[in-house]
C-alpha cells in the first residue's frame, strides 16, 4: 500500500472516530459528566456548559484527520510519523466514551484517559506544533490538538476521582472537599510544569482555566471547593499572563527541538 493510501486510510480513521465519538456524546446515556448516565457526587466536575470545548475539539481533530491525508502531507514526514498516533488517540478517545456509557466499565475510563493523553503527545511532537515554520492552515489546525490536550490533562484527575468513586474508595478519612481543593492544586502545578515544557503553551494552559471556572460555577454549593476552583483558574491566567512577553520574545520549538 502506498504512502498516500497509507495516509488516507489514518485519516478515515481519525475521521470515522471523531464522528463516531460525537454520535454516542449526543444519543448515549454519557451527558455532560454524568457517568453512565448517572448523576454524580463528584467534586472535580465542571458545569455542563463546559463540555462545548468537544464540539473544537472534535471539528479540530476531524479537520487535522483530512489534513494529513491530502496528497500533499502525505509525503511529508511530519505527517507520515504523526499519522499513527492521532489515530490511536482518536480510537481511545472513542472506547472512553463507550467505557463511561456503564458503571461497571467506568474505572476503565482512566487507563483509557492516559493512554489517549500519550498517543496524543507523541502526535503533538511528530506535527511539530509551534512551529513558526509550519503553513498558516496547519498551525491552526494544531490549536484544536493543544486544547485537546489541555482538556485530557484536567480528564486524566477527574477520572481518576470517577473511577476511584466507583470502587468504593474511602479517601483515607480526608474529606472529599479536602481531596478536591488537592486535586486542584495539582492541576494548576500541571499547567505550569507541562506548559513550560512545550515553550509555555497558553492555548494548553487555557484550557485549565476554562475547566476551573466551570468548576466553580458548578459547585457553588460547596464554597471550599468553588472558591478554591476560582484560585486556581485566577493562578493559571497570571501563568499565562507572565509568560506572554516570552512567548511573543523567545525561541518558538524547532524541528531539531522536536526529533
């Protein structure tokens, strides 16, 4: 099979994923958070408004999915190595939600979650993102992978309170108020740490702030939690607030930075 065939069969996967994903979003019992369809005593949950951020993503990734099997991507290297890797990630990104769709599969959500997050860095490196170098059209199509990935970094916490919910953890005897305002923190030293990594990506970091506002709009009945949510997010912004300058000023990532 050729290298162009290679290519579009990838971006039929990706594509047919994406599309798959949105379909059981809209008609299973997954809504807004609700595991299994099920309402959920978590703490770690953003409002619902808060998962329009799939309808980007989704259209970024199906977008992303045709890009690279044009013919003219198709022997570009980037394309070729990252290829693989964006269809992994849009087929894990299909089983999580098949996963959360029952309670008795949702602890499996999490392993999913990571295995998504993964497969999703190894297609960001391949593509190159933050390359100044890359056509304008690519670039952008990039923006809904950074978002992409911001938002698994905040699924990877929340799954793991889900999933530990679901098993009947105790907590140890701290308060679920208490491991949420810990959780929150470490979504913000994530933000910081893993932004910084990949040339302080405020797109990525972004997205945090997104989640933590939604956080405290939709805990509001619990104000240790939605306060603490509003701190983080109002930490985060100052992040992306004080990298700016060197974003704008410093070296942008270069092919040789990514190999």
């Amino acid at each position: 099979m050729g290298t162009t065939a290679v290519q579009w069969v990838h971006a039929l996967i990706i594509a047919g994923s994406v599309v798959l994903t949105y379909m059981i979003g809209i008609f299973g019992p997954f809504n807004n958070g609700d595991i299994a369809g099920q309402e959920t005593t978590e703490l770690f949950l953003p409002a619902g408004y808060a998962f329009a951020i799939w309808a980007v993503i989704y259209l970024g990734l199906f977008g992303l999915g045709i890009w690279q099997g044009l013919p003219g991507q198709a022997k570009r290297g980037p394309a070729r190595r990252a290829a693989p890797w964006l269809s992994a990630t849009a087929l894990g990104n299909l089983m999580w939600i098949v996963a959360a769709s029952w309670i008795a599969t949702v602890p499996y959500t999490l392993p999913i979650a990571i295995f998504m997050t993964v497969t999703g860095w190894a297609a960001f490196f391949r593509l190159r993102v933050g390359d100044p170098g890359l056509p304008a059209v690519e670039r952008w199509l990039h923006v809904a992978l950074r978002i992409y990935l911001g938002w698994l970094s905040v699924a990877v916490i929340a799954n793991s309170a889900a999933a530990l919910n679901v098993l009947g953890w105790d907590g140890w005897g701290v308060s679920p108020e208490a491991w949420t305002v810990i959780m929150l923190a470490a979504g913000a030293l994530v933000a910081w740490e893993v932004g910084r990594r990949v040339n302080h990506d405020n797109v990525y970091r972004g997205v945090f702030v997104w989640a933590f506002v939604a956080i405290f709009v939709g805990q509001r009945s619990y104000p240790v939690v939605a306060w603490s949510a509003l701190a983080a997010a109002a930490a985060v912004t100052v992040m992306i607030l004080a990298t700016l300058p060197r974003r704008r000023g410093g070296r942008q990532m270069t092919a040789a930075r990514l190999r």
